[in-house]
C-alpha cells in the first residue's frame, strides 16, 4: 500500500467536490491512449511540477527515472508516478508521508496546479487568481491527518 497524492489541470477539473471525486475516479481507470510514465503529455504546469518533483523523489519508471535506478530501487525516495493529460498521480512509500505531503503543496503552489490529498484527509485544494490554493470541501486549511498535534 502506498501513500498517494495527486497534482491536476485546474483548467479540466470540476469545482465540486461529488463531480470532482467522479473525475477523479475517471482519470485513475487510467483509460487514455498513452504511456503514463512520460510528462511530455501533460501540461507545462504539471510538467514542470514534474521535473521539480524528481529533483528530491525520484522517478521509478519512465524516461526520467535515475540511470542507476536499479541499484536505488529500494531507497525511500523512489516515487511512482502516473502521468496523465490533466493529472500527475504519486505513490510514495508510507515513511515518505511526511517529506512528500509538504513538498508537493509547496510545487503545486508554485507552479499553480491544484492538490488532492487521496490518501489522508481528501482535500481538494484549487488555485485562485492570485495562484494560492483554496480547498473546495474543506472550511478552514487543515494539517496533514497524520499530523494530530
């Protein structure tokens, strides 16, 4: 089991939270006619959220993973992404929750794509005009769940 979160297009996703996790539900059949190990599908945005993401999780597949892939296989930070048109979903091992839930927000402001938090507390989380993310289910920001202090 891992622990996963997704970056997406703001631009495709629905705003709702039921039409949202629909969506959601659609984008992880992973049905579209592509390899998902490739940013080079994906939009500029989640692209370069990609490429910075890497830097410190490293991809596990895909023409971006390390070229010494198989003697780090087993290190902590070696993330599994999927990759599709309007969404970058990432399996990070469960000892990664802590680095990897900060990082991620951190890029996604960065690089204003929106945030779901698919294994903790399903936050869905948009960027506004002025490119900070606002939850759409949730009233007031909330901690990671396994921050409980």
């Amino acid at each position: 089991m891992s622990y996963d979160l997704m970056v997406f297009n703001p631009q495709k996703a629905p705003k709702s939270e039921p039409e949202f996790l629909e969506w959601y539900d659609q984008q992880t059949e992973w049905e579209e006619n592509h390899s998902y190990d490739d940013p080079k599908i994906t939009s500029i945005e989640l692209r370069n959220w990609f490429m910075e993401m890497i830097a410190e999780f490293p991809a596990m597949n895909g023409p971006h993973s390390p070229a010494d892939l198989d003697d780090r296989i087993d290190d902590e930070e070696i993330t599994d992404y999927s990759v599709g048109k309007d969404v970058i979903y990432s399996a990070f091992r469960w000892s990664m929750a802590e680095r990897a839930y900060p990082k991620m927000l951190e890029l996604a402001k960065k690089h204003k794509v929106g945030f779901y938090d698919a294994s903790g507390d399903g936050n869905i989380l948009f960027p506004n005009e002025n490119g900070i993310l606002e939850s759409i289910n949730k009233k007031a920001e909330s901690k990671p769940w396994w921050k409980f202090w």
